[in-house]
C-alpha cells in the first residue's frame, strides 16, 4: 500500500480527508457536523466498521439523494481491507469458470460475505490493467504479480466484462429450486425469485466496483480517487451527459426536490408580505415612547401569486434537461397561480395537458410531447427563430405582465435566423423573462448557437444540473 493510504494516517487526519473529499463532491459539511463525525468516531472506532458508516452518515449527511456518494468515499477512507486479498494466495488454481461456480453458489445462498471475497478475489485476477491474467475464458486468476511501480489501476469495467455475472441467473435459479422441497410455485414466485437474484448480481457489481476503487486507491492515492471516480450525487448529474439510470435516479428525485424548493418559496413569500418600514405610521407609534421608535411599522405587501410559463426545447440534444425540469415545475404547481408548458423543436405547441396528466418519467414524458405534439414541421432539426415566431403569432396572449417565462434550451439554432424581434415582443409582454441553458458558458459563443444573442434581449443562466436549476427557480421567479 502507497504511503499516502488512509490506513497509514492518524483518525483526525483521515477524518479530515474524509470531510474534504465530500466537500468536493459539493455535500455541504460544516464545521458543526465535522465535530459530531469526530465524536462519533471517538465513541465508536474502527471494531465495526458497518456501524461507524452508519453514525458518520448520520453526522454528516442533511439529505438522502448524498448518501451514494458518501458510501463510496467512506469505502476509500475507512476501507474493509487493506492490498491484495488473502484469498488470492490460496487460489492459484482457480479458472474463471471455477469462479463463476463459486459466484452462483454465493448467490444462491445469499452470502454477502462470500460474494465480497469473491469481488475482491475477481478485482485481482481480471481487473489489472495492461496484465494477461483474465484474459481468456480459461485463464487462471492467481498467475498475477501484483502490480508494479506506474501500475494503470484497477478496472471494474473489465473485471465485470470478463467475469460476466449477468450470465449466471438461470444457474442460480435452478440451483435453488433444485435444492428446495417447499419452493413456492405460481406466476408471484415466477417474478420474485428472479428478482431477488438480479438484485444480488447487482450488489456483487456494487462490491466489484468498490474494490476496484480501493485498489487503485492505494497505488494513485486516495485523494486523487475520491475526486475523480465517485460518480456525482443526483443533483450534481450533468443533465447533457445523463445515461438511462442516472435519468430515472433524476426521476427519484423530483418530489423530495419538488418539497424543499416548495419550502424556499413559502418562506420567500412570508418575508415578502412585511415590506417596507412606514415612516409616518413609524414616528405616531413612538409618541408613545418619547418619539423613540421601538415598534416599527411596515407597509404590509400582499403579494399574488405568480404566472408561470415555460418555453421548453424537446430535441434530443437537451430533451433531458427539458423534460425533468417539466415534471418538476408540474410538482410545483401549486406554488404559481397558474403554470403552462410550451414545447418546440422548429414548432411550438402547447403541452401543459401531456405534463399534468400521468406523466412520471423524462423520457416516458418526451416520447409523449414527440408523438402528440405539433413541435415538428418540415424538417427534425432545432430552430427557435421559426419556434419564437410561431410561439408568439399564436399564443401571445398566454403572456402577461404577470407571467413569469423561463426559457429551457441550449439556443443551437443550427445556423438558422434566430428571430431576434420575436424574443425582444415576447420578453416587452412578460413580468420577467429567463433562459436556461444547459451548457457552459465556454461553449455560448461557438458552433452554431445564437446564446450570446438572445443573451443581448434576456438574462441567460447556465443550468447544469439539479442543483443549479433548484436554485435558480428559487431566485429568479418572483413571489
């Protein structure tokens, strides 16, 4: 293990890594809940190192949508083991197809012991870059050195493509009903036993991918590991670059952020209602007090609750973006006197019913705008000149000077006329106008996007994630 190894520091110190490295994921830990980590650390120590997970979480974190990226760093500064693994000695013999066999036996039995010693025992034999061990279906495992000086790491991605867990199910379900008198029968059965083996592979991978952090952990360094490999919490997932999971992880995650923002805005209005000091009404209380003013009196404000409505592109570029901000904004309906949702591609269309009526998922939600929605004309690429014109030719009146407009896209009008005039009569008519653009501002002035010149008529935010948008919303929408 590298002199750098957390193993290898004292408690403070490595608490202190620990700390740091969720701060750089952007988990907020102050110094308070520093010194609660420290003290539970102090009462509990390494003995059990499940338990002390438990009690630094519970320190540590505000919110559960933290709690994987803290599971990973805690794995890589409070590791369960330290270098090579003493199974891989003992197995020198062990062909991968052995190893499969030992794997569906863990499986089958539920051992959750066995399948991470199996993990770690695979991580070593498959996972080492740029070695010949794992390489064939016969290879055995233990041939191995251990890796040498300039080592490129561990890689779970390999050692999960050579090992191919996935391909053990029908195995692991005829082994337990091969081995079961009172198996329970019937189409209920049919669907939870599959299940529950599907959820074990995918544990198996879980433990996988931790050992192939640790390993590579203590030949890098932790600190570099923490901040490169731990994939980014919910909020923090770039919505340009979110797969299939880390979309319906997004999905997850719409209500509790739906109930916090909710929060934010109640409180924003509360203050809003007491306004500004009344002087006049301020100096006839304090004749009262010998023209002291201990009571101040306000101009009571009552606010109405805002319009709202939304310009969303749907095209496959910031589709993403468009539609969880969408299902979002739904949950937040009650917040707004009134909320419609426009969509486009190179036409705009009115989609407030397709968003309000049973739609739970992003993309279950786009494939709905896509196929009941006029937002597609003559060709299937981005134009918001032609989206901008049509928007306020025919639904203008759905502005007022009371509506609020956040526009959603990246403003890549593929090199078409970008109708300036039409954004300049739409933000004349609104209270406010907004656009949100998911890209980086770097990129605002580059290839074929018009951001820069819309950004001239209205303020435009990058909105990168869950995070900045919650924030935004937060900010820019009056109350």
């Amino acid at each position: 293990m590298s002199a750098t190894g957390p193993l290898q520091r004292a408690l403070p110190e490595r608490l202190t890594g620990f700390v740091h490295a969720l701060r750089a994921h952007q988990l907020r830990v102050g110094p308070g809940e520093t010194l609660d980590a420290a003290a539970v650390l102090a009462v509990l120590g390494l003995a059990d190192r499940e338990r002390l997970r438990e009690g630094l979480a519970a320190a540590l974190l505000r919110g559960q949508g933290q709690r994987p990226v803290f599971d990973a760093t805690f794995d890589l500064y409070f590791p369960g083991s330290v270098g090579e693994p003493s199974t891989a000695r003992s197995d020198t013999g062990t062909t991968v197809e052995e190893l499969r066999e030992q794997l569906a036996e863990a499986l089958a039995a539920g051992n959750t012991a066995a399948m991470a010693q199996l993990a770690g025992l695979a991580v070593q034999a498959l996972g080492q870059f740029g070695t010949a061990a794992g390489s064939g279906a016969g290879a055995t495992p233990g041939s191995s050195a251990g890796p040498g000086p300039g080592a490129g790491g561990w890689s779970a991605h390999q050692t999960l493509d050579r090992l191919r867990p996935q391909i053990l199910l029908a195995r692991v379900l005829a082994a337990l009903r091969a081995g079961r008198t009172d198996a329970p029968s019937g189409e209920l059965a049919e669907r939870i036993e599959p299940d529950e083996i599907r959820r074990r592979i995918e544990a198996f991978r879980a433990l996988v991918a931790t050992e192939a952090r640790r390993r590579t952990a203590e030949e890098r360094g932790t600190e570099e590991i923490a901040r490169r490999a731990v994939a980014p919490s919910v909020d923090q997932i770039d919505f340009l670059f979110a797969g299939r999971e880390q979309l319906a992880e997004l999905r997850r995650s719409v209500r509790p952020l739906s109930r916090k923002l909710a929060t934010h805005l109640a409180a924003r209005r509360r203050r809003a209602t007491r306004g500004q000091i009344d002087v006049r009404r301020t100096v006839r209380r304090s004749l009262g007090t010998g023209g002291v003013p201990l009571r101040p009196a306000y101009r009571r404000r009552r606010p109405q609750r805002p319009e709202l409505l939304l310009l969303c592109d749907v095209s496959s570029s910031v589709a993403g973006f468009a539609n969880f901000t969408m299902l979002l904004v739904q949950a937040l309906r009650e917040e707004f006197s009134r909320v419609r949702v426009f969509a486009f591609v190179n036409r705009a269309d009115e989609v407030t019913r397709l968003v309000t009526t049973g739609a739970t998922d992003p993309s279950e939600l786009a494939q709905r705008i896509l196929t009941e929605a006029a937002v597609i004309g003559y060709h299937p690429y981005s134009d918001y000149g032609s989206a901008l014109g049509e928007f306020v030719d025919r639904y203008q009146e759905a502005v007022t000077p009371r509506t609020s407009v956040l526009i959603l896209g990246d403003a890549r009008n593929n090199h078409r006329d970008p109708n300036l005039p039409a954004l300049a009569q739409l933000a004349r008519r609104a209270r406010r106008v907004h656009w949100l653009n998911p890209e980086q501002p770097a990129l605002w002035s580059t290839g074929d996007s018009a951001a820069l010149a819309y950004a001239d008529l209205v303020p435009m935010h990058a909105c990168r994630n869950a995070r900045q948008l919650g924030e935004l919303i937060t900010r820019l929408l009056p109350v």
